[in-house]
C-alpha cells in the first residue's frame, strides 16, 4: 500500500477551489490544501469582498478572476478548463467555506488508484450537530432524483468534495449555478462513468460557514434541472439502455434471461404487466411513457415488461380501443349528444363526447390490467410449478 506522499506524487491532479465572498475562511483552507499540493486552481467568482487582497498572498498558484459573479457551476466549469490546458488528469474540487478537510485528500487518491477515472463524491455525516436543516432536507432531495435518473443510489449528492476524471466528462455543459452539480454527476453516470460516494470528514462552523445557496432561487432552478433531467431520463435514455444492453446480450437471450426469467416473484411480473396494460390503455395519451416509468419506479416493477405490456395500444389497435372506451362510457355518462358508434363516428363526434371517452378508457384500463394481471399470475405460477417439476 503506498504512503500518502506516494499517492499525491502517481496520481496527475490538481484541486479546484471556487470562491465566492468567504473572506474568513479562505486563507485557511487554502494553507489546508498546500500541505499536499501546489497545484492549486482558485477561481475567485466575482468576490465583492477582501478576497482578491488574499489571494495576493498567493500569486504562486494559477487564479481565474471573474469580473461578476457568475455562479458556482461557472466557476467549476472554467476550473475544469484550465485544469484540462495545464493537462491534469483528475480535479478535486473543494469548497472554500471551511467545511472540509484537505487532510481527506489522500482518501481520494487512494480511491481512484483502487478505481480508477470514477468520479467520486465525498460523503458527509448529515445527522451529526450543526447541520442545517435544508441542508439535510435538500441532499435527501437530490439522492432521490439522482437515483430515478441514473440507478445509481448515493448517500451524499451534494457534497462539494468530489474527484472528476476531466477528461471523460461531458464536453458541454447547461447550467451555470448551483445546480451544476446535479448536472455533471447525472451526466456522467448517463456516460457510463462509476459516480460513488467515499466517505469524508465534515466540518460546520455557524461562526465561519458563509453560504450563497438562495432557498427559492436555486431550489427553482434544482427543479427545473431536474424536471429536464427525468424526462430525458424517461424518453431517451432509459429505452437507450434497454436495447444497448439488449443488442449486446442478444435479443432472443436479454428476453429470456433478463425479463423472463427476472428474479421478481410471480406477482411482482404479473403486477408489471398489469401496469403496462392500464397505462397503455389510459386516456394519459402523451404522458403515458413518463407515467409508466415513474410508478414502476414507485412500485419497484420491472420497468423493461411494463413498457413492453404498454405497447398494446399500438396505431393499429387504437382506434378498436377508442371505440370500446366509448362503449363502454356511454353505460355510465349521458350526453346530449349520443355518439354512433360506427363507420360515421368522426374526430368532431370524439371531442363532443371527451367525458364519455375517459370513463369508458378508465373502466376499460382497470378491467383488462386485473384480467390480463390475474391470467398472467396463473400462467407464470403454473410454468414455473412445472419447471420445479423436471428438476
């Protein structure tokens, strides 16, 4: 195992530290990170304080002076990019409130030479003394939707303490405040990139810690990002990862091991096709894939056979489904205007009778997903009895 200073002296990086008015704190994380490394990038955004004064103390080290603030996911963005032309393989970032511990540096060399071009997250205690509530409240938040969006379940996602393989990472970027961190760690995962946590020591000083995160503002815009995130989740990446590992494995051999032969129960398989049946049938036309996935997730289904169940309303069967939603809701709602339900129904005839149509589509949806749940649940019990049965 090598020592601390083998580490820092094998491993090409350099250590990112944006600042943002933190005037009390910034000297002494700085002469923290000199304890290990020289190769310090600090990206001064647009300070209005004394913090240009400060870092005169230390013109041996390379600065980025932004004239305004731009914001943190700036600052970090333009770090990357000066770490990349003085060609560092890695960055750490660290924040300059005085929250962190260079002496976990080497917790972070150590974790990537085991694993090498991941990107690595520093987990902070959340329950211990002095941590605001938001805070704890809003990495909750973030794991979440991090975890909906990627698979990939994070204790920490907000943590400022990270490790990035620069060069691996996405070439362009969209967001330029707090919710870059979101951004670069959901995007990197969607690359392929292992994101995990390593655990680190944190540190909250309400007599020194300054933060600029605005709750309405960033927690807005931490919504937006992931608003956008889920449904490029939902509409391309998800069903990407279904037949990118499906052409790998083989069509033929994903279905048979992978859906099929799941290690969900019985119910769980059954419930999964009667997800997809309701929602293929629903009068949700248009957030029908987003709703699929989102309560195969809350139900923890397999996403792959509720999608593939959903499909009963291909083009060829929509109008026969349209036109036994409409039979069926016209037992239930009157109208002024009774609709004819034959060759003379027309889009007009349809809009006139939208009430008719929902109920009759929600009726119809509900039967067929507990009928065509029930018989699959028989099916697969009964197939699975007698492959029990030749062993």
């Amino acid at each position: 195992m090598k020592s601390h200073q083998e580490l820092l002296n094998s491993i090409n990086f350099c250590v990112i530290v944006p600042t943002y008015n933190n005037p009390k704190t910034l000297k002494k994380v700085l002469d923290s990170i000199l304890d290990f490394t020289t190769n310090i990038i600090i990206v001064n955004d647009g300070s209005t304080d004394s913090t240009a004064e400060i870092l005169k103390q230390y013109t041996s080290l390379t600065q980025i002076h932004h004239p305004k603030n731009l914001g943190k996911g700036r600052a970090l963005r333009n770090g990357f990019r000066k770490a990349l032309e003085l060609n560092f393989e890695y960055a750490i970032t660290i924040d300059s409130d005085g929250q962190h511990f260079a002496s976990d540096i080497p917790v972070f060399l150590e974790a990537i030479e085991n694993e090498p071009n991941s990107l690595l997250i520093g987990s902070r205690n959340m329950t211990q003394e002095n941590v605001p509530k938001k805070s704890s409240f809003g990495n909750k938040f973030s794991n979440f939707w991090f975890k909906f969006e990627t698979g990939i379940k994070l204790d920490d996602t907000q943590s400022g303490f990270r490790l990035y393989p620069l060069r691996l990472l996405p070439k362009r970027f969209y967001t330029n405040k707090f919710e870059f961190e979101i951004e670069v760690i959901v995007r990197a995962a969607w690359k392929g990139i292992v994101v995990k946590n390593i655990p680190i020591q944190v540190l909250y000083d309400p007599a020194e810690r300054v933060s600029h995160f605005r709750p309405f503002q960033d927690f807005t815009r931490i919504s937006i990002l992931n608003t956008v995130l889920v449904t490029n989740t939902l509409l391309y990446i998800k069903p990407r990862d279904f037949f990118r590992k499906a052409k790998k494995k083989g069509f033929k051999k994903f279905f048979l091991e992978d859906i099929l032969e799941s290690n969900d129960s019985n119910f769980k398989k059954s419930a999964a096709i009667a997800l997809g049946i309701f929602i293929g049938l629903s009068p949700f036309w248009g957030f029908q894939t987003i709703l699929l996935f989102t309560l195969a997730a809350l139900f923890r289904l397999n996403k792959v056979i509720a999608f593939l169940t959903s499909n009963v309303s291909f083009p060829p069967f929509i109008p026969l489904i349209i036109y036994g939603s409409l039979k069926i809701g016209s037992y239930f709602v009157s109208s002024d205007a009774p609709l004819m339900l034959d060759s003379s129904m027309t889009f007009d005839d349809i809009q006139k009778n939208a009430m008719q149509y929902i109920v009759g589509s929600l009726i119809l949806a509900s039967a067929s997903a507990i009928i065509v749940g029930s018989i699959s649940y028989l099916l697969l019990t009964a197939f699975s009895s007698k492959d029990k049965t030749k062993i």
